[in-house]
C-alpha cells in the first residue's frame, strides 16, 4: 500500500508560525502535528511508501520526514497551487496500489486496520459536528456508502464532516476520476480531490462511511490550542525532573531544560526545550524551544521559538525570533 500525503500548503491562517515553519510540524504537546499521524501510519505495517506532494518550505518538510520516519519516502513539489485533487494526481507515477490518503494539519483516532479487511472501493472517514455549516459533509445512504458531499451546507443534509482522511482501494477508478476533475472547469477556483471521489460514485463505486471517535484540528490558533489541551489530556503530559510541582496546574507538558521561577504554569500549557519562564502566569498556551517570558500573564496563546516576552498580558500569537517589552 502506498500512502499520499498532501502538504504543500502556506498555512495562512496560522501566520506569522508558518512563515518558517510548516503547518504540519507545528507542535501540540510538544510533538509536530504530522508525526501523530505518521505514528498511526507505521503501526499499519503494510506501507511500502509515503509519498509526500510538498510546496511551501519543502526543504523543512523533507529533512524533517528523512530524519523522523523509517518509512521509505519520495518527495514531490506541488509547483502550482490548484487543489486537493491536483496535488494527488501528481503521485500517480508512483502508485501502484490501494493508497491512504491523508491530510495531515489533523489529529484522528480511527482503527486503521480496518483497511485490510474491507472489500469496498474506498473508505472515507467523517467526525460527527455541531457547527456543520463550516465543512464539507458526506451523505451516506442505508448501507452506510457515500452519495455525495455537499460543502457548506445551509440546512442540517448531514453532520458528518469530511476529515481529510481516505482510504482507496480501486485506485485506477480514482485517478480516471482525478483527470476528469483536472479536465473540467475549476470548483471555485480549485480543483477538489472530493469530486473525483464523486465521479467514483456515479461511475459505480462503492465508498464506505466510517465515523472516527476523535478529531483534532490544528489548521488555526484556537483549535490547534484545543488540540494541544486533548493530547495533554489523552496522556502526552510531562514534567521532568527539577521542576517544582507546586507552580503547575496539570496537564502541562514541559520539555527537558526548562526554568520556572515564581511562576504557575497550567492547565494545557506545553513547554519548549530551554525555556526561561520567570513570575509569570501561563494557561492555554503552547511555548517554543528557549523562548524567555517575564513578568507575563498569557492565556490562549502561541510563542515561537527564541522568543522574548517581558510584561505582557493578555493573548499573543507571536513568531521565533521576535521580542516584545513592555515594561522595558
């Protein structure tokens, strides 16, 4: 089996972080977003490949996967930003086999190995969601096969979000379905990996519906804070040795080499290697390798690395290598 994984993207909504650093290798408890995900990936034991369409900082994300993942990778660039469907044709040379497809600004639990069992042509995974207007949502008929996926919805058709994350069997139906996308005028200016999965549909396919039982966004501030909070939760908490359990207000995950001096850390406050905190109070808040706060009170926030921070208080989302004082 091969796996494709699209992450080209600039990570906009994550700025200034994502200027030098890729979405995808964001930290939430004190681990990049994507190794989760890759973490999943190598416990299948079937993968042969992982094909990686990059773009925005491809060195990073290459030097990175070669150095974190035992898996065998090729790396190809997505020159031109034209969609999800685009950057999947771009694998095509290289799959020769069932693909699982993943978008990887996301954290899942799902049972993975039910791809080794299953006998319908594909498998999309969906999170049941409250604020359904804001995603695509996949309709399912009684069989609990795909009919269709309707962005946006308007009215309650389905609250079942598309997630990013597909698994498919009958991979020459769906690049047959990806060229017809790429030959057909754009959907709202992008060609969408999701209408390729339409045509798979009207062209016979059978696509199964499986819910996951946690998803976990990390594609903009608050939710990769609240993804950060759920994987302190679920067991990624830390403290290290030396550091006084009287400043913390568990979960925090706190790296080796850290200070805090006068200071209360916590709850869901992750912590960077070497980083100074002195009388401060932080919650909400995931902090970079050596950054130095001082005399702050942060909530719901987001520090690059090397990183100083002297009498702020409040919400601040501020890139590596940058410095702020107010009480100088």
């Amino acid at each position: 089996m091969k796996v494709i994984i699209p992450l080209a993207g600039k990570g906009t909504r994550l700025r200034p972080h994502t200027h030098i650093t890729p979405k995808p290798m964001l930290k939430v408890a004190g681990k990049p977003v994507m190794d989760y995900v890759m973490d999943d990936v190598a416990r299948l034991g079937t993968v042969d490949q992982v094909i990686y369409i990059t773009g925005h900082l491809k060195d990073t994300v290459e030097a990175h996967a070669r150095a974190a993942f035992a898996i065998p990778g090729i790396f190809i660039e997505q020159e031109v930003q034209d969609g999800t469907a685009g950057a999947v044709a771009l694998a095509k040379p290289h799959v020769d086999a069932p693909v699982l497809i993943i978008f990887v600004d996301t954290i899942f639990d799902a049972d993975l190995s039910v791809i080794n069992t299953t006998d319908a042509d594909g498998i999309i995974w969906v999170k049941e969601v409250e604020d359904y207007q804001r995603f695509g949502v996949v309709v399912a008929d009684d069989a609990g096969h795909m009919t269709r996926i309707v962005e946006k919805p308007t009215t309650p058709i389905s609250k079942r979000a598309n997630i990013g994350l597909y698994y498919i069997r009958n991979w020459k139906l769906l690049y047959e379905g990806i060229a017809h996308v790429l030959n057909a005028p754009m959907n709202a200016g992008e060609y969408y990996l999701t209408d390729a999965f339409q045509y798979m549909i009207d062209h016979g396919a059978k696509i199964k519906v499986l819910d996951v039982d946690g998803w976990y966004d990390a594609g903009k501030l608050d939710t990769l804070l609240e993804t950060n909070r759920a994987m302190l939760e679920k067991g990624r908490a830390r403290v290290p040795a030396g550091i006084d359990a009287s400043q913390l207000v568990h979960p925090v995950y706190i790296e080796d080499g850290v200070t805090i001096t006068g200071s209360v850390v916590g709850p869901n406050v992750s912590i960077g290697t070497g980083s100074v905190i002195e009388h401060a109070r932080l919650r909400d808040c995931v902090i970079g390798d050596k950054a130095r706060i001082a005399r702050c009170t942060l909530n719901d926030s987001l520090v690059g690395d090397h990183v100083v921070l002297a009498g702020i208080t409040g919400q601040v989302t501020i890139g590596d290598h940058s410095e702020v004082r107010a009480d100088a």
